[in-house]
C-alpha cells in the first residue's frame, strides 16, 4: 500500500467587522492558531496517553524529551516556555518540579516504582511579521 505524501499545513483566518471590512490572515504557525482557538472557546488541547502495562524510562530520557520538545518549538518564535513535572510513585507519594533544573536533581536513589510521570510544557509565541495581513475593503 502506498502512503500518500503530507501535505504542509496551511491556516488561514478571515475577520470580518460589523461595517463590512474584511482582514484575512494566512499562514499562522499552528501554535498561534492554538493560542486563538484557547482566547475564543476557553478550551485548550492536550496530549495525554495511558500505558496499562509497565513501561520503563530513565531519568535521561525524560530530560531528552523535554530537550527535544524545547528544540522543537523554536521555530515558532518563542519568548518564553517552562516545564514542570509531577511524579508520584507506587505508595501514593508525589513530588513536583517546577523547573528542568529542579527535576534534574531528582533523588535517582528511590527504590520505590514511579506510577506516574507527567510533564507539562507552557510557552508563549511571538506572532510572526504583519505581512501575513491583507485588508480588503
């Protein structure tokens, strides 16, 4: 079976005022048009995924994550992003993070299991140039 090509995302938003007067806005990163779509509904997105089985990690793996997730999110002109991490273990104990710098001081020593891992990355975007705005009357 062949696997059709990805096609780029292209976003496009049309404002229109009561007077008639249109803007159109095309090509928005899709971290923008997130952020819209959270200041019009309220509602946010999340990716979350539950493994019923026991799925093993290391410490430096979750730090990789985070490293490539930050890395990744560059290209959408970020002035600002933060990480936390809340970890609780088997015995219903939890800790929380509040920093990359402060979950890598993690006690490695523990000999409980980890239940849960949860890591929570919030940034803020720049919108790029304004050349992506066209009024037309």
């Amino acid at each position: 079976m062949s696997k059709k090509p990805s096609l780029p995302l292209t976003t496009e938003m049309r404002l229109q005022e009561q007077s008639g007067d249109e803007a159109t806005i095309r090509n928005l990163p899709v971290s923008v048009m997130q952020a819209l779509y959270h200041q019009i509904t309220g509602r946010t997105e999340t990716i979350h995924r539950d493994y019923s089985n026991d799925y093993k990690f290391f410490h430096d793996d979750v730090i990789q994550l985070v490293h490539k997730i930050l890395q990744s999110i560059q290209q959408y002109n970020i002035t600002g992003a933060d990480a936390q991490f809340s970890v609780k273990y088997v015995t219903g104990e939890k800790q929380t993070f509040t920093s990359l710098e402060k979950f890598q001081q993690i006690d490695l020593t523990r000999a409980e299991k980890t239940e849960i891992c949860e890591i929570t990355i919030r940034f803020c975007s720049r919108p790029q140039a304004s050349e992506h705005i066209r009024t037309t009357a």
